[in-house]
C-alpha cells in the first residue's frame, strides 16, 4: 500500500483573464528560466505547485517523480489506467483537461490554473500557449534524451523531484549497464530479429530508427528489423504490409498489447512466421504505464527485453523482484508477488 500526500488544495475561480490569479500563488510573481529541450529559455515560477502534463506518458513522469499532489489535471487513458486506479486513487479522480488528444478542454484549464505545462515534442497544445501557461517541451527518441527529459521536468517543478530525477537517472543507467555488459559482445548471428508490434487492427505498425524502442531492442541484444530496413520514427505511422513482414520473418515479436497478441496468433497470414512457430510472441508489461515506449518504466523494459530475446544470458535475473523493488523505491507502492506478475504479464490488477 502506498501513503499518499495531497495536501495542496486548489483554486476553482475562473478568472477572466488566465494570469489574473498568478499573483496568488505565494510567489509573489517571481520567477525563474529554465531551457527546454528545444533550447527556449521559459520563466516559470520559483515555486511550482500545479502542473499539467501532455501526453499520457508525461503523467508517468510526473508521479515518479513524487508529488502527485502537485498534478492539477490527467490525459484522459491514464486516469482510466486501472494500475492508476489502483496505485494512485486520487489522482485518477483528477480534472481531465485532455480527452486523449492534444486539443484542450480550456474550461477545464482555466478552473484549475496550472503554472506549468510539460509536453512532449509532437504532442502540443495551442491552449497553452493561448492561455499564456509556461510550456516546456521534451523528447524521447532514446534512452539519453529519456533521462535528459525527466532531469529538466524535475528541475522544473522543485528540489525534491530534481533529487528524484537524479536518482532515477542512475538507476536506469545501472540496468542498461548491467544488460549491456552480457549483450554488447554478441555477434550478429546470436542477435535475433526482433519486430515490435504498436498496433495490428488497421495494419501493422512498428517503430524505427529514432525511438526507445530501437534503443531497448539493441540494448538487450537483439536487432530492430524495422530500423534494419529503413522504417524512422515512433507512433501509427510506420504501417507494415504483411507481404514485408514475411520476407523479414522475424524471430521473436513483442507486442503492446495482449489484444494485439491474440490478433497475430489468430491470423493465419502470421502462422508460417518464425516467431509464431517458436511460440515467441510476446506482450509487453504494463502498469501505470506501458513500459515499452515513453514512460519512466523503460527503466525496466530494458531488463524485460533481455530476459524476453536471450533467456540463457539473463537466468539469474529476478524480474519478479526488480518489478516490486523498482515501484517500492520510485512509486512509494509495495506490490505483491501477484501484482508484479500480472505487471510482467501485460494484464490489469
């Protein structure tokens, strides 16, 4: 069980003009610069106590680093998250200023007053610029510009969660060293092909070159076959004929989804795939996020990757007890056995 802390309580006037109340906000008007990762210099205030984040994965970040109670509002998949539900009560009771997309509910904004917006690059709202909300944009096309995003958030919102970012920071460092010190020497033969399955409905897409995706797949030692043929960038975009997924034949599959699993076993185009006839087709974790793309859970995505493409290489690694350790240490949640199983397995509480 994790004790929560929410004491800050919020301001409901909707002013007419959205600055009218930043004089309230115990600063006195004062503020700071900090760069984005676009290189803009923004003011922000000295001290900030209500942030929004956009997209879902922003939210992820924002809880890791540990005042939930400064989070005014959620993207709309992630309060209805049932790990969120579960974890993080009230913050899945939160205002929903974003309904999972990046176009703003602005009444929603201007009642709950947000000093500070993250969002990450791809994923911007004319709102907050509109309603003169300090924005900072982040990326995350791999593990560097990841911690580099959560470095500058944590700077941003104070102290505690700069210090939590930092912490954080060194231990995804220390996975991907430790995954990397058994994979790096593998030759390209012992390197599986590997094809990441974002959604498989309308087509099948995948990420490229550019991505944590492609960064988790060669960490754990294997080859993103995606990237290998020329495929760039992350999201629906990359959609892939079943004609190349063929002539690719990959070896093992990870898939985002268990719905999405199930769609490739029972699609008898996949049947002669080698990845389907070895029975390694996979369903990435999930808890308060999905740990395969943006969230702060790549931290073990990567040690999951590894065990998933080279099993004999990583016997002695406990994902059981690095799941419940890691959401004990970053999320304040002591998870039971069963819990970090179904966390490792994709599935909800």
């Amino acid at each position: 069980m994790r004790i929560h802390h929410f004491g800050a309580s919020l301001c409901l006037c909707i002013p007419l003009i959205f600055t009218a109340c930043r004089e309230k906000d115990g600063n006195g008007g004062k503020t700071r610069v900090v760069t984005d990762m676009m290189g803009r210099k923004v003011a922000i205030p000295v001290e900030v106590r209500r942030v929004v984040g956009l997209p879902d994965a922003v939210n992820e970040w924002m809880l890791l680093l540990g005042h939930p109670e400064k989070m005014v509002g959620i993207y709309a998949s992630f309060q209805k998250n049932p790990w969120v539900q579960r974890i993080y009560p009230e913050v899945a009771k939160m205002p929903v200023p974003f309904a999972n997309s990046d176009a703003a509910n602005e009444e929603v904004l201007l009642k709950i007053r947000p000093q500070l917006a993250i969002e990450l690059k791809g994923h911007t709202s004319e709102s907050f610029k509109k309603l003169g909300i300090p924005t900072l944009e982040l990326e995350r096309r791999d593990f560097k510009e990841l911690e580099e995003g959560l470095r500058i958030a944590g700077d941003a919102l104070g102290p505690d969660e700069k210090a939590a970012a930092g912490r954080f920071c060194a231990y995804f460092d220390s996975n991907v060293a430790y995954v990397r010190a058994r994979t790096d020497a593998l030759p390209a033969s012992r390197r599986p092909r590997v094809l990441y399955v974002h959604g498989s409905s309308h087509g099948t897409s995948t990420e490229g070159k550019g991505t944590l995706v492609q960064s988790w797949i060669e960490a754990a030692g294997g080859r993103n076959i995606a990237a290998d043929s020329g495929f760039e960038g992350m999201g629906n975009n990359n959609v892939v004929p079943m004609e190349q997924i063929l002539r690719w034949n990959p070896q093992v599959v990870v898939c985002m989804t268990e719905k999405i699993r199930q769609e490739i076993l029972g699609n008898p185009q996949w049947a002669c795939v080698q990845a389907v006839r070895d029975g390694k087709v996979f369903v990435n974790p999930k808890g308060i996020f999905f740990w395969c793309t943006r969230g702060a859970d790549e931290a073990m995505q990567v040690l999951w990757a590894a065990k998933t493409i080279h099993p004999e290489l990583f016997a002695d690694l406990d994902l059981v007890a690095r799941t419940k350790s890691f959401y004990q240490r970053f999320y304040r949640y002591d998870l039971t056995k069963d819990q970090a199983l179904l966390m490792l397995e994709g599935k909800n509480p």
